[in-house]
C-alpha cells in the first residue's frame, strides 16, 4: 500500500513533468522573486535618505546660520 505522502510525491512530480515545470524553473521563479525584493528594500531605502536627507540638510543650514550670527 502506497502512503499518501508517496502519493502525493508521485502525483508532483508528474504535475510538473507534465505541464514543463521542473525544479530549475521553480529555482529561477524564487531567484525573481528575491530580485523583486531587494529592488523594493532598495528603492524604499533612497526614498527614505532622500526625504530624511533633505530635513537633515536643512537642519543643518540652520544650525550653520544661527552659528554665524
């Protein structure tokens, strides 16, 4: 008697032989997915130095202004 976890293994591996999907496509499908996430961390990251850089540079010129008074 075959155990549904076999079943299930056999039933997998068939699906993805079947419809072309094979682990190095599924690996490449992770690899994009990773990509995507880092772009996002990244453009989220300049976004975020960009807006706190302009209020910091302005803080600064006003310290640098107060000081030559």
């Amino acid at each position: 008697m075959v155990g549904r976890y076999e079943m299930g293994k056999w039933a997998s591996r068939w699906a993805m032989g079947k419809w072309g999907f094979t682990e190095d496509s599924e690996r490449g499908a992770a690899l994009v997915e990773w990509g995507l996430l880092v772009v996002l961390i990244a453009v989220v990251a300049i976004l975020a130095l960009t807006l706190a850089g302009e209020e910091v540079s302005g803080m600064y010129s006003g310290i640098a202004s107060s000081l030559d008074a």
